[in-house]
C-alpha cells in the first residue's frame, strides 16, 4: 500500500518541512491545536448537515491538520488529466443534446438515452454560450502508487466542497503561518475571481454590458448552505432563493428594495427537478417558474446547465475515455477504474462470483450510500447484497478494490495513515483551468475505504509546492 | 439590495432589540416586586409586565395570576411565546444566517455567540439566583451586538435596514415600557402622586437606563411629568420615542427612492408623526390620557412599519397591536 508520505522507508522530501514541523510540536501539541482549528471553524460557522440523522444540527466535518502535499510533477498530471476530462465531458453534453454523433458512429449505445433520469429531453437544441455545459466539474481521483492515477468518478451537476478547500488553507495558514513562510506552497486565493470571471466570460447572448451575476441556493436548511452563503460572498454576488426571482418578458429578475433587477448568470446549487416548474417537479418553490424559457431565449445562463447529469452516471463513466479518444483525439491522461457493468451478462457473472473482492455501486446513487465494499464486508452483508443485486443488476456497477494511497493523520495514538483520494474543481469559461489545490478526503477509520463526510469522513489541507520547492 | 435580505436584516435587528427589552421589562417587573407594600394588599407588577411585553394571549394562565416565576418562565424560556428572549435569540440567529453575506463577520459572530451562551445558561431551566446575571448578560449582549454593528459596518442600505429595525422596536419598547405604571393598580386614589407611585416611576425610568440622567436634565426629582417628557419628548435620550423616531424618519429619507410614489408617501407618512412628535407637550400627553396617546402612537407606529415592510417587497409579519 503506498503512503504518500515516504518513498519506500525514506521520507520524501515533499514532506521534509511537514516532518520538521510534526517532530518539533509532537501530537499531543498539534491535538491541542486541531480543538483550536476546529473552534475556528465553528466559529466561522463551516458546518454542515447530515440528512439522514433528521434534525437541523449544525455539524462539523472532520478536519485533520497534517497537510497533504503535491509536488509540480505529480500535479500536472492531475491538472493536465482533470482538464482534459472536463473538456471531453463538456463535448459530450454537447454532442448529447445536439447532433448525438458519437451515437452515430457507435461510439456510445443509444441505449444509455433509455430511462435515463439524468437525460433530459427538453435540453435537446440548446446551445450555451461558449458550448459549455459544465462550468465547474469536480473530478475524483485516486492513486495506488507514485506515477498512478485513477478517476473514480465524474461530477458534472452541481459539485460541492470547494468551500473546505479553501477554509482548510485559511485556518492552516491562520493556525500555523511558519509552514507557509518562504513560499513554499501555490495560494489557492484566485478561486473567487477565477469562477467570477468564467460566470462573465458565459452571459447570455441578449445580455449587453456587465452581467449581472447570482448564486441560488434552497436556503439555510440545506446541507451545503455554508458553502453558498462562502461562494456568493467570496463573488461579491448577490446569494438568491427562488422566492426572490421571477420570470417576466422571458427575462429573470430578483427582487430588491429599489424594484426589479435583471439577472444574467445564474449559478444555480439546486438540482434540476426543482429549477422550473413549468418544467419539471411542478410543485418546486426552490426554483422558478419560466427559468427554461428565459434561458431558451437567450436572456440567462444557469450554470450548470440542466441535463449535464448525463455525463456523470455511473453507466456513463466507462465511456469517458473514448469521448477523450472521439472528442480530442487524445489518450486519456488519467485512466478509468476498470468498472463491470452489470447490465452485461458477462460481466454480472463476473461479479457475482467476486463479489468479496469487489466496490459494487448503485449506478445513479452518490454519497457512499447503499454500496457494498467487499474485502471489509461479513459473509452476511455480502450475501444480503446479492439478493439486491439480482434484483436488478443493470442498478449496479462494480469495481476492483484499489489500495488506495494513504497519508498520514493525527490521532490520539499518533501519526497513522488512512486512506485519501482527491477533488480538484474544474471551472470552465472561455478557457478551462483549475486552481492548484482540491479536496482531500480522508477516511477516518482505520483501513476504511470510504472517504465521504456522510460517511464520517474527514478532509486535509491539500498543497501543491511552488516549482522551485518541487525540485529542490 | 434583494427585499428578503433587507427583511432579515430588519427582523434581525428588531428581534435582538426586543430581547434587549424582554430583559429590561423583566428587570423592572423584578425591582417593583422588591417595593414594600401594604398588608393584605396584592399588587399586580407581574400582570402588567405579562401585558406590556404584550404576551397576554401566549401566557399560559390568566395573567391576573401572573406571578416572578411564570412571568419570568414565559418571558424567558418559552418557545410558544414569539416574544421570549428565547424566541428573540432564534429569530434574530435565523434571519441573521439567511442574510450572512450582507453582514460581516464581527456581527454574525457576536449573534451566533450569544445564541449559543444563553442557550446553555437556559440549559439546566431557570436559576432564580442568577436571574439578574442572566438579564445582565442579555443586556450586554445587546450592547455587544451593536457595537459590531457600529464598528464594523459599511454605512449603507444594509446598515439603514438594520438602524431602521433597531429603532422601529425601540419606540415600540418605550411605549411599552411606560404603559406598564398604566396598568399597576394603586391600593386608592389617594396614593397617586404618593410614595409608592414615586417608587415605581423611579423602577420604570431605571429599566431604561434613565434614572441618573433625570437628575442631570430637570436638575428636581422625580415625578410622572417629568419620566413622561424624558421617555417620550427628550431628544437627547437614546430610548426616547422622539429619538427614536427621528432616527426611523432619517433612515427612510435615505433608504427610499425619488422616483418611486409609495416611497414618497412613506416619507410624508413619517414626516407627519414625527412633526406631530416634535409639536406636542407633556401636558397635551396628559389631556389625552398616557395610555390613550401611547395606545395611538403604537398603532400609529405598526402601521407605518407595514408600510415600510410593503413598500421594501417584504411583505409584514406578526405585528402585535394590543396594549
């Protein structure tokens, strides 16, 4: 199992100044300051809410201090691979709901269109500005050794978290600046402009001079409101619900103390059954009615676009490399997570037989809900599962489990290494580009695989070191 | 400025001001329970504090049987009552959370903190002992609050809809608070201008921080004229009504726009109370009766904050108009 934090025994030196600092305060110390850093979140108010608990408790995700560390070399494989996905997907989205060409040419089977929620039909013939479908795309990787990368999966929709990301730093650099000192590591303070200027750089076709920008949220119950709340502020943009919007003349206008404004990017964190319900769930008061009309006339952009769910289904996922291959006529940088599909005789067979060995997901479930890992399952779990799966195998897909890279945490007992893997967060505008960090997710328990904080997982500082820093 | 944020922004302000007055109120209901009194002779201190606070219709009992203990049960710790410091602290904390990007963070901070303590010093139910401390600690709180609203602030249309919460529920507290000697009934006629009568005006002007600054202005003692002039017609008092509402009149002068009709009559609305203000006596006050005019003026005052609230695109919300 790789640690990311030595090179064989050795300590990589990526880490020399990590290790330095880890020696000189011991755990005891760094324990005491991680209760600092935590009331420092709370008192910043990141906290988030766990649906399934059913109460409002504002809670906090787990963060654990030691950074986790990138050197230029390893990054730019993750960039350059992130990025190249997030233009493959967004020609794809594209391609879905235009000429279908890579159906066309046998590509892709017509059938992933079939009972589809993902697919919406009312998008067909729609063209964003730019053809950017997916403005922001989080892309989740996993590694298994020093040159290995895997994308796990694809979030195409309305991907969340960026908010640790950049709240992790601020408290690192805020709780303990001399590990910053010198320049040691790429600031991730551009994100606010970066996104800011891709919304602008994506108005609307009818929209003359400076756009008017937003940010909709379902509102303070949600579980991700903090991270709302952060963005529109981080923006400097007004932090919208449904009920301060409405649709006139296929235009969208807020409402202020000084009368109507018109809106012309609309960063929308809703999913889309509630954006319009002239269109879809017909009893949505998160959205607002007309939205699909205004954006057809080319008088608003959503950001996300609707639909964009297509590209990141589980089904989907396996296609991804030859959208890269059809798309861009490239190799993928970063390759796929062999997956089996169980909607191919064969390759149910195939799990079946190894389901002990196997990650089984539900194709449309997120969250590390309703998923089987195998190798830390008991015979009667596995065996329950089963029963699921033959109900309806097409629900599912299955993976080989990987050993996950790991890198060290802070407990009570000391350092120990627990499994992590990575979301950086892809914006496109004009151009498509990354900040030079993402989110790290940590698995808390010892020898766990599942990294998600409905899940009681944690999350990491996640450092990429400036160029002379790598090399040194 | 979006409508719901300057609604939240001026629920928030309002709620955290009317805590502030739940606290006084109590304090008040407190001191005036302490006067002596004679044998055999029920005094009803916590009745009036129930029905100025106006939670006569939430209170659990017939307020005529209102005693410290539920007074204090239903003013503090009650959910069902809206008006509870409880309930106060809730409403301001939530508008406060669904407006955070137009507040900094000194003052969600200071709301957020201050939830979170009172909470936990309600945790274990309500301590008699520590009842002062605790209506203190509200009060400072207050004061906390305001002053990241002061310091840290831009001054402008946010800052305008939080001024103009704070002083809408400052006039309406100062109504209220005066209302109460109304309704404490004197054991006879003759005890009108008498001792206890001096005593409990001397209780009403400390609820409202004014019983050293009395002295200061009319340079006499005290006496009914002169509470009335200082709480109602005094410019120079942070909890006057004609402060008060000079302060709802100026940030409405600011906030609203030339070009919009409703907002022009909202402003001749309030430039005619407040001249009205600016005009009237204390013997005028008298003539009318002091819990007549100030049963006007709190009519007066909840409608002009519907206006308020229609002509902004926040639709109004509970707005008690009972005395």
């Amino acid at each position: 199992m790789y640690n990311e934090m030595f090179r064989q025994s050795d300590l990589r030196k990526e880490y020399s100044v990590i290790d330095a600092w880890l020696r000189k305060h011991g755990p005891e110390a760094l324990l005491e300051r991680q209760a600092e850093a935590e009331a420092l979140f709370r008192k910043i108010g990141i906290t988030f809410a766990v649906y399934s608990e059913g109460d409002d408790t504002d809670r906090l995700i787990p963060f654990d201090m030691v950074p986790r560390v990138f050197n230029n070399a390893e990054w730019s494989i993750v960039e350059t691979g992130s990025v190249q996905r997030a233009k493959a997907l967004n020609c794809f989205i594209a391609d879905i709901y235009g000429d279908r060409k890579i159906i066309n040419e046998g590509i892709v089977p017509a059938e992933i269109l079939e009972n589809n929620p993902a697919y919406l039909k009312e998008m067909n013939g729609y063209r964003p500005p730019n053809d950017i479908w997916s403005h922001i795309i989080g892309v989740d990787i996993v590694r298994t050794d020093e040159d290995t990368f895997f994308v796990l999966e694809d979030n195409c929709r309305t991907p969340s978290g960026i908010s640790y990301v950049l709240q992790n730093r601020e408290v690192m650099t805020r709780i303990f600046p001399e590990l910053f000192e010198g320049g040691l590591v790429r600031p991730v303070d551009g994100y606010g402009e970066h996104l800011a200027t891709a919304m602008q750089e994506s108005a609307p076709v009818n929209c003359k001079g400076e756009p008017t920008l937003a940010l909709l949220t379902p509102g303070q119950f949600n579980s991700a409101y903090y991270e709302h709340y952060f963005l529109a502020d981080l923006m400097g943009i007004e932090l919208v619900e449904g009920s301060d919007l409405f649709v006139a003349d296929d235009k969208v206008f807020m409402r202020t103390t000084k009368g109507p404004k018109q809106i012309d990017v609309l960063y929308r964190r809703i999913d889309d059954e509630f954006l319009d319900p002239e269109v879809f769930q017909k009893d949505s008061v998160l959205g607002v009615a007309g939205l699909m009309r205004a954006m057809k006339a080319g008088n608003v952009t959503v950001i996300n676009a609707p639909g964009t769910g297509i590209a990141d289904d589980k089904s989907i996922y396996t296609y991804v490399p030859d959208m890269i291959r059809f798309y861009l006529d490239e190799e993928p940088i970063i390759p796929n997570v062999p997956t089996y599909c169980c909607e191919r005789e064969e390759d149910y067979a195939y799990v079946r037989a190894n389901l002990a060995d196997l990650v089984v997901k539900e194709v449309h479930g997120s969250g590390g809900y309703g998923m089987l890992v195998g190798p830390t399952s008991t015979q009667q779990e596995i065996d329950d599962f089963a029963l699921k799966l033959a109900a309806n195998p097409r629900n599912y897909i299955a993976q080989p489990t990987l050993a996950l890279s790991t890198s060290p945490i802070l407990t009570t007992d000391g350092m120990s290494p627990r499994h992590v893997d990575l979301r950086p967060y892809v914006i496109s505008g004009k151009t498509t580009s990354l900040i030079p960090s993402g989110l790290s997710r940590v698995a808390l328990r010892e020898g766990s695989l599942i990294v998600n904080s409905s899940q009681g997982g944690g999350v990491k500082d996640t450092w990429v070191l400036t160029e002379g820093n790598s090399n040194a | 400025m979006l409508s719901r944020t300057a609604e939240g922004l001026f629920w928030m302000s309002r709620y955290v001001e009317r805590m502030d007055f739940m606290a006084r109120l109590l304090d008040a209901g407190r001191r005036l329970d302490s006067l002596p009194r004679r044998d055999g002779i029920p005094l009803n201190e916590w009745t009036s504090i129930v029905v100025a606070s106006g939670s006569s219709d939430t209170f659990p009992s017939d307020p005529k049987s209102a005693d410290a203990l539920s007074v204090c049960e239903h003013l503090i710790r009650d959910t069902s009552n809206p008006s509870s410091i409880v309930s106060c602290i809730d409403a301001a904390r939530f508008n406060a959370k669904a407006v955070r990007t137009s507040l900094t963070a000194e003052v969600w901070e200071a709301i957020n903190q201050t939830q979170a303590e009172l909470k936990q010093d309600l945790a274990n139910g309500l301590d008699r002992k520590h009842l002062t401390q605790f209506l203190d600690k509200v009060r400072s709180r207050t004061i906390l609050i305001g002053g990241a609203i002061t310091e840290t602030m831009l001054r402008n249309d946010r800052h305008g809809f939080v001024q103009l919460g704070k002083w809408f529920e400052r006039a309406d507290s100062t109504a209220r608070l005066l209302d109460v000697k109304y309704h404490i009934l004197l054991p006879r006629v003759s005890d009108v201008g008498g001792g206890l009568d001096y005593l409990q005006w001397l209780q009403i002007l400390r609820a409202a921080n004014s019983a050293g600054a009395f002295r200061q202005i009319y340079g006499r003692n005290l006496d009914a004229e002169g509470v009335v002039d200082l709480l109602v017609l005094n410019s120079d008092s942070p909890r006057s009504l004609r402060t008060a509402l000079s302060h709802v009149y100026g940030e409405i002068l600011t906030l609203a726009s030339d070009h919009d009709h409703r907002h022009r009559d909202l402003v001749h609305r309030l430039r005619a109370n407040y001249t009205q203000l600016m005009d009237l006596s204390v013997p005028d006050i008298f003539a009318e009766g002091l819990h007549e005019w100030l049963t006007k003026f709190i009519v007066e005052l909840n409608g002009t904050a519907i206006e308020t609230a229609n002509v902004f695109g926040f639709g109004a919300k509970e707005v008690s108009e009972s005395l």
